[in-house]
C-alpha cells in the first residue's frame, strides 16, 4: 500500500477496514467482462434463475407505468403488497403476520441488512452455521458485533445442532442466523430438528433470523418449514424472503421482512433514512408475482430438481470432486480438497480460489470459490442455468480435471 493509500484510508469511516467486498459480485463482474469481450463461458457460479419474470408481473409493472403510478410509496411498501405477503406467509408458512408487522425491502439483502443492525448492539455475537451467505458475516462486522462461526461438515449435512451450537453461546450472544434451503450447501432443516433448535434458541433467549429466499425450492417430500412456525418463536424470530430466486426477479430488487411489530417499527425508521421506499413499479410486478396463479412454481421445481441430478451425477464424474445430493435452493457444494497441493494446467493449486480461476482461464467454466462461503475446500456450482450450458461445462470441467 502506498502512502497516499494509508491517508486515504485514515479518512475514511472505521467500518471500511472491517467489512470485506462481496465475493458474488465480484464473479458477476468478471463474468460480464468476458462475455463483453466475446470469450466463450460456461456460467456455474452465480445464483441467477434463467427462467424469466411471470407475464403477469411484466404487464403490471408495464400497466404502472402507464397509470403514472412512479411516485413515492409508503416506506414499507404499498398496503396491497404487504397484504398479498401476509396471506403467503400464512398459506405457504402457517405463519401470522399483520400487513404493518412486514417491511418491502430493496431486495432480500435489504432486509437481513435492517434486521442485522436493528437486532444487533455493539459487542453482541451473531451464531453464523458455515458454510454461509458471503454477506452474512459482513453485515454483522458493520453493526460493530462479531461473527462466530460454527462449522458444519458432510457427514452431518451441513446442518448445525443444539450440540454443536452449544459451545459458542455466552452472554453477548445475541442471535442465530439460519439459513434454509442454504445457499451455498442447499441442506433443508426437517420439522424435528427445527423443533429442536427452536426449543434451544428459547432456553437461551436468543433471535433468530430465518432466511427463507430458497423456500419455494425444497425437493424433499416433507416440504419446507419455518422455525418461525414453532410456539414461542415468532416473538425471537425475523423472516426474510424475496421475490428475486421464487419468480425469476431477481433485478426488480424486491425483498421483505416479517417480524414482531416493534422490531419492524424500528427497522421502518431505518429504512426511512436509508432507500425510502423501493420502486413503485417493482412492488406493483412483486403484487402480481405473489397474488397471481402458482403452478408455475412446481413446475419450475420439478426443473430444478432434474438439472440438480444431472449435475450431482457429473460432479461425481469428475477426477477429485465429490458432493452430497443437495436438498433444496439451486446449488451443488462440491468439496475440491483433493485438488489442494496438486498441479493443474502448470499452477500449483493452493487454494480453491486458484483452482476456480484455473477453470475460469483454461475450461471458460467460471464457479464460485468457497472461500466467500467461509470454506477453503469447496466450491460452489448453480444450476439455475439452463441444461445446455450446464452440460457445456461439466464437459470442460472434466476434459481439464479428467474422469474418476
């Protein structure tokens, strides 16, 4: 660093030395400098559903647009949409939640971003399962409290337990971010080791934040179920769901939280200082998303689910891979460990971040570091691509790792 680096850094705010750029992002950026520059790429690593938007959102954002319906909202969301969220959340949860107890947000990131420095005080500790969200971590370092990871593995699905939680509580823990279907792992939470996590979070009086954008993307035969849903949980509990992954949404940026009215009272005032409102237009296309006909959702899992056997069935394929079938979300976590130390394309693989690269610059097959994930082992491959392009680079990955 130089030392005009070292006096622009003394002028900047504290929280810039702590929070680290986002992972995600930047792959989306070196994505789109490839496919601006014509090169040919396989895109395995970002969370991007390639079916599109409803009809029926585009011709009501279309319909907004020609009602002059461009001004400002109220801060939490027209009432309409946030009725339309309340009676989801019931049909599809079982969970109650009063149209003023829920706040649309600049998508689902907004919202973990208000819950997180809402629910969070300086010196507080935030329970993080690994793998996690790449923002997850980041967010909490901002609000002044500290990430404690707690570490998951294969043989136990990459599911945290009572038993396993129980050893990094103390009295500055403050709450349990669970994500579920999990992005990066895809693991889903049964009704019985929910009931057991929320009867462990209540003896310890601890929040939870329940991060449920993968929810509609759940492919055991037992369905998804909300920790919210469990008696004396939807006091200590903050939902976040979005439209962005459910229905193909993700650049309207429409996302919500569901809390208890106090908690959702203090992060309105937050947002009211921050993004106001999101865009009218958006809430208008999210309204139609949610209240319209959803049989599209089965047949978009239906999809889902036979791209995800094609791709744990290639993975297993390919020399020094191996990965567990996921359970829901659109991701394969792949564990790339026997790649560490070896040699590929005369580059010493050091670390999964040079394994990735090497698949980017020699296989055009461009995949997500686990590193981000907090994994120095994994990696992570979507299969919210469509089947050609899916296939397209599991053969390149396998013709530059070769077959087991």
């Amino acid at each position: 660093m130089t030392k005009s680096d070292t006096q622009l850094r003394t002028r900047l705010a504290e929280w810039t030395d702590r929070v680290l750029p986002s992972p995600t992002a930047l792959l989306e950026s070196t994505v789109a400098r490839y496919q601006r520059e014509g090169r040919p790429l396989f895109r395995l690593g970002l969370g991007q559903p390639d079916f599109p938007t409803p009809d029926r959102a585009k011709q009501s954002a279309i319909q907004a647009i020609h009602d002059d319906f461009t001004g400002y909202t109220d801060t939490a969301g027209i009432l309409p949409l946030r009725q339309a969220i309340s009676k989801a959340l019931s049909r599809d949860m079982g969970l109650s939640y009063a149209p003023d107890e829920i706040v649309v947000t600049v998508g689902g990131k907004h919202a973990l971003f208000n819950t997180i420095n809402t629910l969070c005080r300086p010196g507080d500790e935030v329970l993080i399962p690994v793998p996690y969200w790449v923002s997850f971590p980041e967010q909490v370092k901002f609000a002044g409290a500290k990430p404690v990871f707690v570490q998951t593995d294969a043989a136990d699905g990459y599911k945290v337990t009572p038993k396993s939680l129980a050893p990094y509580v103390n009295g500055s823990t403050r709450l349990l971010i669970l994500n579920q279907p999990n992005n990066p792992s895809g693991a889903v939470y049964s009704k019985r080791e929910l009931a057991e996590l929320a009867e462990f979070v209540r003896e310890r009086d601890l929040w939870v934040i329940s991060d449920e954008v993968y929810s509609s993307f759940v492919f055991r035969p037992e369905g998804f179920t909300s920790i919210a849903s469990f008696p004396g949980m939807r006091e200590r509990a903050v939902v976040i769901n979005a439209v962005s992954k459910a229905y193909g949404m993700t650049g309207w940026r429409i996302g919500y939280s569901a809390a208890p009215a106090e908690v959702s009272e203090a992060m309105l005032r937050l947002q009211s200082h921050t993004t106001s409102n999101p865009s009218s237009v958006a809430q208008k296309a999210a309204l139609a998303a949610i209240e319209g006909p959803q049989d599209d959702q089965a047949v978009i899992r239906e999809q889902y689910m036979a791209r995800r056997d094609l791709l744990v069935e290639g993975v297993r394929r390919i020399r020094g891979l191996e990965c567990l079938v996921p359970e829901g979300a659109f991701y394969v976590w792949v564990d790339a460990s026997e790649w560490l130390g070896r040699t590929l394309a005369g580059r010493t693989i050091e670390t999964v971040d040079d394994l990735a690269a090497v698949l980017l610059e020699e296989a055009g097959v461009a995949v997500m570091p686990g590193t981000g994930f907090g994994s120095p082992h994994h990696l992570r491959l979507s299969y919210s691509v469509a089947l050609p392009e899916m296939q397209g680079g599991l053969a390149a990955m396998e013709a530059l790792l070769g077959r087991k």
